[in-house]
C-alpha cells in the first residue's frame, strides 16, 4: 500500500518491494518534473528500431536520448543520421539525439537496456529463444547492473 500510494501521488516511479530496504526507497526516487532523458545501451537491431521510435513520438516526454554502444561507429552512424530528422517548420519538437560515454550512462531518468551478446540461429532447433537468450545475455547484463549500483 505505501508503494501504492507513492506511485499515485507521483512521488516515485517505481520501486522493487523484495529488496530488503524498499522503504527508504520511498524518500530519494522522485521523478523529475517535465520531459525526461532517456538512454539507451545497444543500437543494433531492435536498439536501433526502439531509437527511432522514441526520437519520432517521444518530442512530447522525451527531452534528449543518450544513446550508447561497444560499437563507436554505430553510435556515430545513429547520431548522424537522427540528427537530420525533424517535423517541417516544428524543428526543435522531437528529442535530440547524442552519444553517451560508458561512464554517463546512468545519468539520465530513464534508461533503456536493448544490448545482447548471443541470438540463436533461426534453424538451431531451440525452442525457447528468449530462455536461449536470457542465458547468454546474463553476464552482460550482471555488468551493467554492477555499474548502475556503484552510480
């Protein structure tokens, strides 16, 4: 109920009840007023789709999106090209698009995670990809949860 009640009242975003110390959580996660800053870790296939996505229909909530990648020319290469798209005669509507440095990555409101290391082969036989997936991506995951820990 005190989750509840925070989340109504728009004083927290979110907050994950089984950690020990949700509670204390309650006092330092207020969103931020007005349009947020998103970032993003990974712009290949669906990093890629979920970036031109929100610089197209999220001008209204969406101030900037940082976008990060192992990969400097594809965040070059995104950043390049997002930065020549805007609405006709309504050119400052839609979010900015600009690199983040690894060490930056977390200071945003929002971040979005879109990076995987292993997906496997259509004809593999395996049956459930996503679990094929969880099992590769982990580690890579367990990395940046470290890092956001120590933010």
């Amino acid at each position: 109920p005190a989750a509840l009640e925070a989340i109504r009242a728009g004083e927290v975003t979110a907050v994950n009840i089984r950690h020990p110390r949700w509670r204390d959580a309650l006092d330092f996660l207020r969103p931020r007023a007005g349009k947020k800053r998103v970032h993003l870790l990974a712009v290949g296939d669906v990093g890629g789709t979920l970036l031109t996505a929100l610089k197209l229909i999220g001008g209204d909530v969406i101030s900037s999106i940082g976008i990060c990648d192992l990969n400097e020319r594809a965040v070059a290469r995104w950043n390049a090209e997002l930065g020549q798209i805007s609405w006709p005669w309504d050119y400052e509507s839609l979010p900015e698009v600009e690199p983040v440095e690894p060490d930056h990555l977390f200071d945003c409101d929002v971040f979005l995670f879109a990076a995987t290391r292993s997906i496997p082969p259509v004809d593999s036989g395996i049956q459930d990809v996503r679990m094929a997936q969880f099992g590769a991506n982990r580690p890579l995951v367990e990395d940046y949860a470290r890092q956001a820990r120590q933010a």
